[in-house]
C-alpha cells in the first residue's frame, strides 16, 4: 500500500510539473507571437560528425586562396 500511495505521489508531481512546463511555453509562445514573431525549425549540420571538420578545412583553404594580395 505504501508503495502506491508513493508511486502515486510522484507521478503526481510529474504531471502537474508537465502541465505547468506547458503552460508557461505556450504563454511565451503567445508572447512572441503577439510580438510579431513566429517559430521557425532549421537544419544545421552535425558538427560530430568526421567528415564536418574535413568541410571545414576545405572551405578554410578555399577561402585563403582566394584573398586578395591586398587584404592580407
């Protein structure tokens, strides 16, 4: 018995904390919006990833060949 009075105390408290979490998001949400701003999702790249440092290198390289005589 004491066990569930437990189990029930702490989901509970899980879901009253979820529902609070969202509650304060969704007025954020209203905030920005009000302010003329909306939500966006972009796709950057995955900067684990091996071969991203080896992109990075190569752009690096491109660009420094690429500079002016008179902007070094």
């Amino acid at each position: 018995m004491l066990f569930y009075m437990v189990i029930k105390i702490v989901v509970m408290n899980v879901v009253s904390h979820r529902s609070h979490a969202a509650t304060v998001q969704q007025k954020l949400r209203h905030q920005r919006r009000a302010n003329g701003m909306r939500p966006v999702q972009i796709w950057a790249p995955d900067t684990r990833r091996p071969e991203f440092a080896e992109e990075c290198r190569r752009q690096a390289r491109n660009v420094a060949a690429h500079v002016p005589a008179n902007a070094r």
